[in-house]
C-alpha cells in the first residue's frame, strides 16, 4: 500500500502525537497500581496534578482531531474510531 508524502507525514505526525496522548492516559488510568508497586509514572513525575494531566490529554485529543481532520477520507473516519475509546478513557476519569 503505497502513501503519498502529503498523507504519510501528517499521519506519522498523528501517530506519534497519539502514542505519547495514549501512554498519559494509560499512566493516568494506572496512578494508584502503579504507585502501590513503585513503578514509575508519567503523570506522578511530571509534577502536574490530576486535573492539569486531564487537561493536557483532552488538549492534544482535540488536537488530534483537528489534525485528523486535516486528511482525506479514508484516513480521516479510521482516526477518528481510533480516538473514540481513548476518549472514552478519559471522560470516564473525569468526576
């Protein structure tokens, strides 16, 4: 499957903006396990609280799909699936 420059590099932009978006979140979801068998955190080391880690992960969520947006469908609807359950995530996080 071939795809063109003008795709290739807005998707990898996207890729690698959700893989850093997903592992806040897991690590989010994770705060409690992850403290109780001393494994490092992203949200514990970053120094944010709770609500400012929120914040940040449903920033780059709204920027990603801004960005999905930017392509042509295809691309466009498989994104926007693939940012359905991480979002889910979060708002599930949220009190």
């Amino acid at each position: 499957l071939a795809i063109s420059d003008t795709i290739q590099t807005p998707l990898l932009n996207f890729l690698a903006q959700y893989s850093e978006t997903a592992q806040w979140l897991n690590d989010l979801n994770d705060v409690e396990e992850d403290t109780e068998r001393g494994q490092l955190n992203i949200v514990t080391i970053s120094g944010n609280d709770i609500e400012e880690v929120q914040r940040r992960i449903a920033s780059s969520f709204r920027y990603l799909w801004e960005q999905a947006h930017s392509l042509p469908e295809p691309v466009r609807t498989a994104l926007a699936v693939r940012l359905r359950d991480p979002c889910a995530k979060l708002t599930a996080t949220l009190p």
